[in-house]
C-alpha cells in the first residue's frame, strides 16, 4: 500500500513539474516562433514578388521583339 501511495505521488510531482517545464518552454519560445513563422512569410512574399517582377521582365522582352 506504502509504495503505491509513494510511486502515485511521484508521478503527480513529476508530471506538475512536466508541465511547469513545457509552460515554461512555451513562454520562452512563442515570440522568437511567431517572429520566424512571420520572417519566413515575409520572405516567401518576397520571393513571389521577385518571380513577379521576373516574368513581366520576360513578358515585355517577348513583346518588345516582336
């Protein structure tokens, strides 16, 4: 009875300080994540607009040879 009271315990301290771990963690991480994800979009954005820029370039090329 003694260690399974005692072995119940544990699991429920180790699972508290779990989850002060992973708020923790969360707390740390979620802005230099949300700044990344955004960096990331803004540079995708970026690209398109170059590929954009590219093919209007190619397009007036085209239409200027002819």
């Amino acid at each position: 009875m003694g260690t399974a009271v005692t072995s119940r315990i544990f699991i429920d301290v180790s699972q508290t300080l779990f989850d002060l771990v992973l708020n923790l963690v969360k707390r740390v991480f979620a802005k230099p994540i949300a700044d990344m994800k955004k960096g990331l979009k803004d540079l995708f954005n970026l690209f398109l607009s170059l590929n954009y820029l590219q093919w209007l370039r190619n397009k007036s090329q085209f239409y200027t040879h002819i």
